[in-house]
C-alpha cells in the first residue's frame, strides 16, 4: 500500500465490527461467518504485497467486491467492514481513480444495502463519505508536506553549493591576489634592477674613480664626492618610492586610500588633485581593491614623471557588472605609436597584466587628455545564486 500508517485503520475497520456483528447474528453456530471474515482479513493483508499501481486498483477492487458481497450476506454491522476499502483507495495515486474508485463503492453499498432500513443505509454512507473526506484531506496535507520536504531538502542543497561556490570564490580571489602580488614583486625588482641597480653601480665606479683623484687634485675629488653624494640621495628617494607602492596603507582601503593618495600627490608636487565617485559604491574583494590602488600609483607615477602635469584626476564609477577606474592628467601627451614601443616601459605592461590576470582590461586615451581607465569585473552575490 501507498500508506502503511492507514493499515492499523484497515484492519480495525474489517475485524471490529466483523467481531460485533456475531452476538447480533441470530442462529449459530457461526463458523460459516468466522470462516468469512477471516478470508476479508486475509485478503486486506495479501494487498501489503502489492506495488504497482495496477496491482493496488486490481486488488482494491476485489477487496471492494467481497465486502460488499458480505454486506449483502449479513447486512447489521458488517455493513461497516464493507467500508474498510476505503483506507485503500483513498491513499492510491491519481485523483481520477480515487474519485472512480469511491463512486463504484458507495453504488455498491447503496444497491445491496436495499434491504435495510432506510436510516442505517443512508448512515453507513454517510459515515463512509466523511471518512472518504478526512482521508482525502489527510492525503492532501501529506502531499503538501512532501512537497515542503522536497523544497527543503532543495534549500538545503543549493545551501551546501553556496557554500562551496563562496569556498571557491574565495581560493581564486586568493590566487588572483596572490598572482597580482607576484607579478608586482617581478617588476619592482626589475625596477631596482633596470634603475636603482645602474645607479649604485654608477656611485662605486665614481667612487673608485674620486680615489685616485682626491690625493692629486682634492678640488676635482670634492666635486666629484658632491656628485656620488647627490646620486645617493637620488637612490634613496627612488628606493622610498618603490617602498610606498608596494601597498597601500593597512588601515585603509578603497576610496579612501585612493584620497590619501591624491592628498599625499598633491603635497608633494604642488599640483590639483581630484577625486570623483559614480554610482553607489559597493564593497570590493581585496585583490580587486589592490589592483585598482597599484594601477592608480602606476599611472599616477608616470603622470608626474613624464607629462609634467599640473593637475590629476581620478574617476571611479560603480557599475552592475564592472567597476571602471579612470586616472587623468594634463600634462604633455606621449608620441605617436609610444604604447608599441619600448617607451611604454613596464608600468603600462605591469598595469595591463593585472588586469588581464582579474579578468579586466587596461584602456588607454590621449584626447581630450591622458587618460588610462582600468576595468575589472565584478560579481554580487544574486549573480552566484
């Protein structure tokens, strides 16, 4: 059976009024009707066996037939054992055939309850309507609950896929940052290599050189101690340079270490700095942030470095799919074909590899001033779900 719980009611419904029944019968002795009874018990508990659909519309059918059947035979209270089918039907899949198979068992006591009187008939099938009625209902809250049961276990599982979906986020967010902080590694040690390296080597042969002139003409050694010393300063300033790039500063992030930046930049050289935001800003995975504060530092460099400019801007606009980072100066515009050649150097290089590496891209503008804009990707968690 579909329902093993409705067995209990089953076989209540078959044996207790069967069991009644036999003080009410008039003349023993009551073997024939005990040999009946056990065979509609019999035949309640070989329909256990049944799994298939037809199998269970077969043996409901012959359960309705032999209880009817009863009914007809002895009528009183084994009118009410012929009401045990329906514990069967009731719980069968297919609204179709529950309400069929109802229909054909109400007509079945009505025709060969006849003989009775009229209150008992109509009494029995009352009873056997409101206990169709509370099963369907049952039947209903079941199925009701099977599909909460079936929508939690969902829940539940698409829970434990976030999860790892956020697990694994969180891996490639540590593995972008971690390539990002390598490929930064790589070309700041190119540049301690390409310039600060040339430079001290460029001190120690003037050093040796103002070794041998300083006891013949100390004049020419002095000046030229002057010169070793004013390219260590030069070194010294570099080098505090590439430190302050590595990172930005650990207590802050985002739009406000963007701001001290330009704060700091605007100090020290003297120029108009500016800050502007779009959209409503929202937060950022940490490798997006250091890549955003890297490019900025970057551009920003070579801005002061080789445009001479007197005022900068940063533009930062929050999108629903990207976050565009535009650093502009009006200083002197590079050549043509300049991003082709060498003299792009490694900066612009370094720029463009981080944003490639997080899935963005590096965009470059020269009207109507020198613009480069870093675009990056981003993901809200609606998109994850």
């Amino acid at each position: 059976m579909k329902k093993p719980s409705l067995l209990p009611f089953l076989y209540g419904m078959i044996l207790l009024p069967g069991f009644l029944h036999i003080f009410l019968l008039p003349n023993p002795p009551y073997d024939r009707y005990v040999i009946h009874m056990l065979a509609l018990f019999a035949l309640a508990v070989l329909g256990r066996f049944a799994k298939e659909s037809i199998h269970l519309t077969a043996w409901c059918l012959m359960l309705i037939a032999y209880s009817v059947w009863l009914c007809y035979i002895y009528g009183g209270l084994a009118s009410l054992s012929a009401l045990a089918p329906v514990f069967v039907y009731s719980s069968m899949p297919g609204r179709f055939v529950r309400i069929s198979l109802f229909g054909l068992h109400s007509g079945a006591i009505f025709f060969t309850m006849l003989s009775e009187p009229l209150f008992w008939r109509f009494g029995v099938l009352l009873f056997l309507s409101l206990l169709a009625g509370i099963l369907a209902y049952l039947q209903l809250f079941k199925t009701k609950q099977d599909e909460l049961q079936q929508k939690y276990d969902d829940l539940r599982r698409r829970h434990y896929e976030l999860n790892e979906t956020h697990r694994r986020l969180m891996l490639f967010s540590k593995q972008v940052e971690g390539a990002a902080q390598a490929e930064e590694r790589t070309r700041i040690s190119r540049e301690l290599h390409d310039d600060l390296g040339h430079r001290l080597i460029r001190v120690k042969m003037m050093m040796e050189a103002a070794l041998h002139v300083v006891p013949a003409d100390p004049d020419k050694g002095m000046a030229l101690l002057g010169q070793i010393r004013d390219q260590l300063s030069a070194g010294l300033d570099q080098l505090r340079a590439t430190v302050r790039r590595l990172k930005p500063p650990s207590e802050t992030t985002g739009i406000q270490a963007l701001s001290l930046m330009l704060e700091e930049i605007g100090r020290e050289n003297g120029i108009r700095t500016t800050l502007s935001v779009e959209g409503q800003p929202y937060p950022l995975y940490p490798s997006l942030e250091i890549i955003l504060y890297k490019n900025a530092r970057e551009a920003l460099t070579n801005a002061l470095k080789h445009g001479q400019p007197g005022a900068v801007e940063i533009r930062l606009a929050y999108g629903d799919d990207e976050v565009r980072m535009a650093v502009s100066n009006d200083g002197k515009v590079p050549p043509p074909h300049w991003n082709n050649s060498r003299t792009a150097g490694l900066g612009m290089s370094g720029m463009r590899e981080r944003c490639q590496v997080a899935g963005g891209r590096l965009e470059v503008e020269v009207e109507p001033c020198f613009t480069v804009t870093t675009r990056l990707p981003v993901t809200h968690q609606g998109d994850i779900l």
